[in-house]
C-alpha cells in the first residue's frame, strides 16, 4: 500500500530521498535493498540491486507515495504547490486590515476570534472596505460589485494573511455580515470559481468554499450565519458535493440532515469528483466512497436521522468500512450493532443487511450495551477473547465515554483497558468537551488523570471543556 506523503512536501526532499536509498542499496543496508526491491518488483529490475541508478531509485520513490512515474509525483508537486496553504502558522499583524481578516475566519487551527474582530473593526472601520477580502469578510455586496466592474480580476485574486481568494474569505467568516449571499453572487456573477479551496499544509483534502459554509469539525466549529443559503448558491455555480472535509466536519456533532439533503439533491455519491478529484487522484476519495463513508459515519454515532435520510435517497445500506481503518473494515450494520445504536441497526435491517455478530464483535457488543452478565458468559469459555479485545479495540473505552455509555466504561475498565490512554485524546477529554458531567464523575472515579494533554492540540481536560464553553464540567476538572 502507498505511503502517504509527508506535509508541506517539497521535489527537493524527494530527491534527497531518492539520492539517500541509492546510497543504502549502494553501501548494502538491508532496509534499503527492501525498498528498492519492493518497489521495483512491478517493472524490469537492473541485473542486480547494486546497478540501480538515480532514476530507479526515483521511481522507487514515486511509487512508495502511489505515482507511476517520477515525472508524474513532479507534476502532482507542481500541484500541490498552487494550493497549499498554512493558515494555522500566520501570526499576528500590525496592520489592522491584515489582522482583522486573521481574526475573523475560522482556520480550523481553533475558533475564529470574532469578538476580537468586532473590536478591531469598532476601532477601524474603515478595515470594511481596505479590500475585496474585507468587503468578502463582512459581506459587502455593493463594494465588492464596485471593486470588480473596476477590477475584474480581483474577484479571484489571492491575498490577505492566508493568500485566500475572496470567496474563501466570505465563506470562512465568522463576524457578523451584511448580505454574504449577495456578495457570493456578486462574486461568482464575475468568475470566482465556486469550487475554489485550499489545501492545508499541501494535503488533501481540500478546505473549499463549500467546507467554510458548512463549518462544524472536531473542534465543534459554526457553521455560517447562511449556511445552507450560501452552500445552496455554491452548488447552484457548480460547486461539487462531492466534499470530503465538509461531510467529515459535520459528521461529527448532531443528527442534522439539512446540509446532508442539500448535498444528497445536488450530487453526492454520483459523478466523477470534479477539479479537486481530477487534481488529487487517488488522494481524493471517490463520490461513491464518500457516500459509502456518509453512511458508515451515521452507523457509527447512531445518527438516526442521518441515515433515514441516506438510505430515503439510495445510499448503499451495505456500505463496508474498507476505505479507511478508522471503520475497522466493519459493515454500517455492524457499527451500529456494535455501538448499540438499536435504531440505526433497525433501519439497516429494515434496508436488507444482516449481520451477526461473533467472537471479539459480541464481547465489544456486551461491553457497549453495559450487559456485564452476558460479557461474562462469552468471556467465560474464552479467556483469549479479552487479550484480543484488549488489542484489537483499544479504543472501545474512549467511545463509550464519547456515547455517554457509563456501564460501558465501568466495565471495559474492569477488563483492563487503560482510562488514561491517549488514541489521540482521552476518555476524560470527550466527556468534558461535551459537558458529560456524570461520565467526568465515573472517570475521575476509576483514575482518569486530568493532567494528561491530548497530542492535536496539547491541551488538558480542562480546557477541552471551556473551549467548548461546558462551564460546569470546567468547574468540576478545576476542582
């Protein structure tokens, strides 16, 4: 299976690597003969591994990261240099225009700043017209008609603190705006091109237009003021909905079906990608995957609603989770059975899918529904069961306490999972962002140590919780 590539990657660390397991095959390191050997096995060797050259020793490179050819990974470089940006690495700005756009946007780095911003802008008001990307910022239709009959150009031209164009600007803000969809009609009306995006830290997939509109994401990040109006508009120009960050972000939190209904009428799940497909190849997933994924994700939160709609519309109810391991390579039903979502698995099986569930699965199964009766008759016969549980579901602990499940935690605790351990944030950090005070309680109480700092963000428990603004959770960890 194919590497994938590094962040920010750039030709010339490449070719340094290319030039480093050239010198290993050459010097006979045996970790550097695998590789070549592994990687050239498709194509005509040279006669013998000490003969390769600088050339087969790219190819061995392009094909660890998934191209054909060195002249292919290049191209995909070239690429990838047109649209990475770093949003999350721009510091603060002496100028205020330059800082008000800084402040006022979500990055996904934390939450947009915008009481900061309205003060700034309070103190500035001329900020609102310094630029289009201000006018796109607060939602200024009439300048930024006016900007663009006088300069064309300037609808899709990149600047401000994160190089974005205006529509990424407009659709990433948080402040307060005067008419965001008219300034995106505006916009388009002149050749933005509604697809556009960024990719963060030069790796898909893309944040796009259509990604700020919906908003949502691990940190619980807004949507939009006009979310669903604004995201409407996009589509209507062309935008694809075909959004794998989008359908991540808001996957995450709630059981919402209005972006899911809007996405599923103008194409999700069919089609061929559009430009970030054509651009990223295997790098972005397939509309059928993303899809299959959609309904994959439902089973696995319990998200009811959410999949009432996928299946109304036609989603596979089969889906199997073999694109991506955070699935386990589970079918949808399977999830569902396993998180002991009873009325998502009714609808699955409703649809036609059967399942049952057997071995590691039933225990994983007894220990979610929180049936210490029924674990102990499986484990029983079986005391191998556990040691397999205990490896191959390491993070069953940190999703029950993600669902609220306090049996489940209590006994996945009793069977030996850690309450501490880090995959990458712990069972206390999800109890406290959603402000489960009874499950902060529980953990606490079985040896949750709420010093341990998560390894995205580097941050405690505690300040999970007041970011998420859960102030008696926050009370209770700062005791």
């Amino acid at each position: 299976m194919a590497n994938r590539l590094p962040e920010n990657p750039s030709l010339d660390h490449l070719k340094n690597e290319a030039k480093q397991l050239l010198r290993g095959v050459r010097a006979g390191e045996v970790r550097a003969l695998a590789t070549a050997g592994g990687w050239l096995r498709p194509v005509p060797l040279p006669e013998s591994l000490s003969d390769l050259r600088l050339a087969d020793a790219q190819l061995v490179v392009a094909r660890k990261y998934g191209f054909t050819s060195w002249s292919r990974l290049r191209a995909h470089l070239k690429m990838l240099g047109t649209f990475a940006r770093r949003p999350l690495v721009v510091g603060p700005s002496a100028d205020p225009a330059t800082e008000f756009l800084r402040l006022a946007c979500l990055t996904y780095g934390g939450p947009a700043s915008t009481e900061a911003a309205a003060r700034l802008l309070a103190a500035h008001p001329e900020i609102a017209d310094a630029s289009v990307w201000t006018m796109a910022v607060v939602g200024d239709a009439a300048g930024i008609a006016r900007t663009v009959a006088a300069d064309p150009a300037s609808a899709r031209a990149s600047g401000g603190p994160f190089d974005w164009e205006p529509l990424l600007y407009l659709t990433f803000s948080r402040v307060a705006q005067a008419d965001a969809v008219g300034a995106a009609r505006v916009l388009l009306a002149a050749g933005t091109d509604p697809n556009a995006g960024y990719l963060p830290e030069g790796l898909g997939p893309p944040f796009t237009a259509l990604t700020g509109a919906l908003g949502g994401g691990e940190l619980r990040q807004p949507p939009h003021p006009q979310g669903l109006e604004l995201a409407r508009v996009l589509l209507a120009a062309g935008a694809d909905a075909n959004d794998g960050q989008a359908l991540y972000n808001r996957g995450i939190g709630g059981d919402d079906t209005g972006y899911l209904e809007l996405l599923l009428e103008f194409g999700l799940g069919r089609g061929d990608g559009g430009p970030w497909k054509a651009r990223l190849g295997r790098v972005q997933d397939s509309p059928a995957r993303m899809l299959a994924n959609t309904v994959l994700t439902a089973a696995l939160r319990g998200q009811a609603r959410r999949m009432r709609c996928l299946l109304t519309h036609g989603a596979p109810a089969d889906a199997k989770g073999d694109g991506h391991p955070f699935f386990g390579g589970h079918t949808a039903l399977e999830l569902a059975l396993l998180g002991e979502h009873t009325q998502v698995a009714r609808l699955l099986a409703d649809a036609g899918t059967s399942s049952t569930l057997r071995g590691v699965e039933a225990v994983e199964a007894a220990i979610m529904r929180g049936d210490r009766g029924e674990l102990e008759r499986l484990i029983s016969g079986d005391r191998a069961l556990v040691r397999r549980l205990l490896t191959k579901r390491r993070d069953l602990l940190i999703r029950a306490a993600e669902y609220g499940r306090v049996p489940a935690v209590r006994l996945a605790c009793a069977l030996g999972f850690d309450v501490n351990a880090r995959l990458p944030s712990t069972a206390l950090h999800k109890a406290a962002r959603a402000g489960d005070l009874p499950m902060v309680r529980t953990l606490l109480e079985l040896g949750a140590d709420r010093s341990l700092r998560d390894h995205d963000y580097d941050a405690t428990p505690l300040e999970w919780a007041r970011f998420g603004g859960q102030t008696e959770a926050a009370q209770l960890l700062s005791r």
